[in-house]
C-alpha cells in the first residue's frame, strides 16, 4: 500500500534544489584557505605600516630637536664668553656657527630662524611669539649678542618639513604642514673684560 504524503507536509522540492547548492558553494567557501594569507596581510598591514611611519616620523623629529639644541648650545657659549662680540659677529656668521653643528641633520637655508635678545635682568625677559597667525615666521626678529654681565636669550627656530602629513598631520604646527623646533639657551654673559675693545 502505498502512503500518499499531504503537500503541505512534504518538504518544497523545488526549494531544496536551490539552495542545496548554494548551501554546498557556502561550504566551500568557508574550508577554502587560498589567499587568505594575502587577505589577512592586507587587512593587518594598513595600520601597522601607518604605526610604523608615524614612528619613524616622530623620531625623526625628535632627533632634529635634540641636534638643533645642541647647536644653539654651542653657538651661544660664543656669545656668553665674548668671542661673538670680539669678533664682531654678524647674523650669517651666527647661523654659520648654528650649520656647522647641524648641517648633517638640518638643512640651513630660509627654514631657519633665530632671536638673540639682551636684557637687563631674567625677570624682564619677555620674548614674541615666533609665528604669527598665520603660522609663518615673525619678521621681527633681532640679533643683539649685548655686552658682559647682559642677560641674553638666544632661540633658534627650524621649519620642519613632515614627510608623511596624513600620517603625521597631528605632528605639524606650521603652515604648510610643517613642525616647528625651537631650541633656546637663556645664559648671562660672562665678563670678558678685555675680551672685547
């Protein structure tokens, strides 16, 4: 005797015949591992070389700041014991002593800048800013080494060109996005007496 099956109870054949295969492409799909190598190191690379540049972007940058300041440090021990007033120092010849410790690392052309100022006592040291709205160097900077016993402030400033600006956009400061190092020294001058005629 035959047994008859209601449609109703009986399970959609022609939906069976679709999706079986579907379901069967699905499978393997899921178990195929070719290219997922290539996969997983696109997925993973994009923000581990964007760390690493961003890395190398702020040591880079670090490293320019420690030289400028050891520059500025040996330019102004010139100024502090005379030998920049009794050789009648003149800008260039001071920013040839600042390339001369930097030049490896710095290049030393319109990108920098310094402020030499002199003053009475340290409580009357009142610098400007060194850019102004625009985030462009200030045209009014001066170059007076002053005399012995003189308070003198000394900052260089050094237009730093990011490499990577959509990477190490947060880093740049400056129009163009550049960064902006500042090295100083903040010294009295010694009393070189006879030093200087």
């Amino acid at each position: 005797m035959r047994q008859t099956i209601d449609s109703a109870d009986a399970p959609p054949r022609r939906w069976a015949r679709t999706l079986f295969p579907l379901h069967r492409m699905g499978r393997r799909y899921c178990k195929d591992k070719r290219g997922i190598a290539s996969l997983e190191f696109a997925v993973v690379a994009t923000p581990f070389l964007a760390l690493l540049f961003a890395l190398i972007e702020t040591m880079l940058v670090f490293f320019a700041t420690l030289t400028l300041e050891n520059g500025v440090a040996e330019a102004a021990r010139d100024i502090r014991t005379g030998q920049a007033q009794a050789s009648n120092f003149s800008q260039q010849d001071f920013r040839n002593s600042i390339c001369d410790e930097v030049g490896f690392m710095l290049n030393c052309g319109a990108s920098m800048e310094f402020d030499v100022r002199t003053f009475d006592g340290f409580g009357n040291v009142q610098m400007p800013p060194p850019l102004n709205p625009q985030g462009e160097f200030q045209t009014n900077f001066v170059f007076d080494p002053g005399q012995e016993g003189d308070v003198v402030v000394v900052r260089v400033f050094y237009s730093y060109p990011v490499m990577l600006p959509i990477i190490g956009g947060g880093m740049s400061n400056m129009a163009g996005q550049n960064r902006l190092l500042v090295a100083s020294a903040v010294f009295r001058n010694e009393p070189f007496g006879d030093l200087v005629q």
